[in-house]
C-alpha cells in the first residue's frame, strides 16, 4: 500500500487564520491572474470560515488535494464543517482544480497531453 509522503508534496497555496497571512507559491506565477486571485480568495475565506490552517498542495503523483488542520488548542475550530467546506469546494470549484492539476502534470511533471 502506498502511503503519502507529506515531504514530497508540493504546496501551491496556503492560508493561515492565526497569523492571518495568505502563501502563494511563486513556482506558479505562471498561472493566469484570474486563476491565482480565484485561489487566494479560496483560502482566505476557508480559513475566516473554518478557523485553522488551509492548504491546496499536489502530491508526487500530481494529484491535487485540500487540506486543513487546526492548533490542538483551537477550540474554534470545527473538524466536521471544515470537512464538509472542502468537499463544497471540491464539488464547486471541481473545473478550476481539474485545470490547475493539468497545468501541474504538464509543466512540473512534464506530461504528454493529447487535445
């Protein structure tokens, strides 16, 4: 069974609802304005929503994934709600992750694409 290893994953962009800062990975200044702005509006208002931290990160395959994760003192911050905020954004914003990963594959991973 293969495990993920959170070391090899690569983060595109994060927010943090504690230090109230917003990181975008600048290996992807490539990416359209429009796209980066759709992001970081992603992970600021997850993280005003939810509490804790947020990140958007693909892993050694490609794959992109949303995470969050909370201080353990944070009594805030709500396991349940922020799971169901990130399959909201999973199923809304399903188009914007689908192009976002292909630009990965293509220009991180070097992948064929047949159009």
């Amino acid at each position: 069974m293969d495990t993920f290893d959170e070391r090899k994953s690569v983060v595109l962009c994060g927010a943090n609802s504690y230090e109230k800062k917003y990181y975008f990975n600048s290996d992807f200044s490539k990416l359209p304005e429009q796209v980066k702005d759709s992001l970081h509006i992603i992970c600021v208002e997850f993280t005003e929503k939810c509490g804790g931290t947020f990140l958007i990160r693909f892993d050694e395959e490609g794959e992109l994934s949303l995470v969050t994760d909370a201080e353990e003192a944070d009594a805030l911050y709500d396991d349940i709600g922020a799971e169901l905020e990130i399959k909201n954004l999973q199923m809304t914003q399903r188009q914007l992750f689908e192009e976002i990963t292909l630009f990965y594959k293509v220009v991180f991973l070097g992948e064929q694409i047949d159009l």
